[in-house]
C-alpha cells in the first residue's frame, strides 16, 4: 500500500538528484530494490548508523537503512536537522511501503520527521515504530540535563546501562566521544511538542524493566496518531532493542504482517 497521496509531486521527487546521501545513510550503497519494504532507523543519543550495522544485511525481505545525524552542523540545532533528514530520505523513497524505527531520542526525531514529510508532501510512513521514550508530550523524567556538565553525563550513562563499563572507564572515550553524545543530548532537549498529530499507524515498544518509559508511559503514545495504535513489551530494559536476542525478528514481523 502507498501512502503517497499527492502523485504529481511523488513525480516531481522521483526526478531529484540521489548523490551526497552518504553522509546520512552510510550503508545507502547495501540497498536492495528487490526488497518489498523500506525501514528508517533513528539512534538513541549517543549512538549512530554503527548501532544497527549488524541489522542491515540480516532480513532478506527489509531494506534497513540507519540514518546518521552527521549533517547536524555546529548549531546542533534540532528542527534544522528534522528538515535536513526528512528531506534526505524524501530524496531515496521510491515505490516500496516504508517505515520509521525510533530508539528514545530517535523516536522523538522519527516523530518530528514523520510530520515534516505528511506536512510538505502528503506523504508518511505506514507505521512509525517508537521504543523507550515517553510520548512527546510528556517532559522527560530525567533528572540530568545538558547544562550538568560531562561528569554528570558519565554518571548518567552509568546508571542507564548499555554502555559497556570499561568503555565509560576509557580516557579515549571521555576525551572524545563523551562530548559527542553530549551534544547528541543538547539536540534532544531542542524537541518541543506543539501539539501535533500524524496520520501514520503508531506502534510502541517498551522494556519491562524501563521505568522511565514503561508500558503505562508509552501508552500515552495513541494520543499523537490519527490512525491505529498497538504496544507490545519486551524483556529488558532501556536498551532492549540491542539485548533481546529475538528483538529484530520481531521488529520484521511488525513490519511484514
């Protein structure tokens, strides 16, 4: 099913340029036409295309495409960078039925960009799939913010889980990539929800162990889509996507049925 409603401008779009999207989808060159389907996948803060890499090759009927928040520019300005992706992938689309995946901040990107498409072009996702965040209209329950500096972040980090201990423990990664992911939080901070809906299906996926986005939380999801809602749990916590073995085959099950 195409969710392409407007067909001149769907024209208009096939005749764009596709070079320079390296930069936001690295594994672009992996893409395979014959496949039926097309999924966007958004990081968490702190990650990147790298975090689905073992993804991509791994369904024979998906095209995975991880996007990079690369062209982000040194304002890290959040709705620049909701223009600059949407239109990126705008640029790829072609017949297939595609969806959007979104981990914790990602989900709140994939949201934004899903609306900028619908808004421009009358075109959206068939589901926009949303794991660990609160709905975008609930403020984050967080205590750390941006402005606490990069001890805090590390401490953050620490109690979140999913970073591996030595890694934290890394001069490396403190010097370098610390500051990364603390710019990948400032951009987080920069969503604002202004009441928006999209017409895209929402599904939601939350850990069983994730308090600040369990199923009671995530619930709250239904309220920004005009279309259908579902919420399944998986075991584990925060970074459930990354532990559960089986999460992948259940993600293609969502995407297929």
């Amino acid at each position: 099913m195409s969710c392409f409603k407007n067909k001149t401008m769907k024209g208009k779009i096939k005749l764009r340029k596709r070079d320079n999207n390296m930069e936001i989808f690295p594994y672009i060159q992996r893409m395979k036409k014959e496949k039926p389907y097309q999924l966007f996948c958004f990081p968490h803060a702190g990650g990147n295309s790298l975090t689905f890499a073992k993804w991509v090759d791994r369904s024979s009927k998906i095209d995975i495409i991880p996007i990079s928040l690369s062209e982000r520019g040194k304002e890290n300005n959040y709705n620049n960078l909701v223009g600059i992706i949407a239109e990126k992938i705008i640029a790829i689309l072609d017949d297939r039925p595609f969806f959007f995946w979104g981990h914790s901040m990602g989900a709140a990107l994939a949201f934004s960009v899903s609306y900028y498409i619908e808004k421009k072009y009358n075109y959206f996702p068939e589901k926009l799939i949303v794991a660990a965040r609160q709905p975008p209209f609930e403020p984050c329950a967080k205590s750390f913010r941006s402005s606490m500096g990069l001890s805090a972040l590390l401490d953050e980090l620490k109690n979140a889980g999913g970073t591996p201990r030595e890694l934290l423990e890394s001069d490396i990664f403190r010097e370098y990539m610390l500051p990364e992911i603390m710019n990948d939080y400032v951009l987080h901070e920069g969503f604002k929800y202004h009441g928006e809906m999209i017409n895209s299906s929402i599904v939601a996926h939350c850990g069983t162990e994730d308090i600040e986005a369990n199923e009671t939380i995530m619930l709250g999801w239904k309220e920004v889509t005009l279309k259908e809602f579902k919420i399944t749990s998986f075991s584990g916590g925060h970074f459930f996507p990354h532990s559960y073995t089986k999460y992948l085959e259940e993600l293609e099950k969502e995407i297929i049925n």
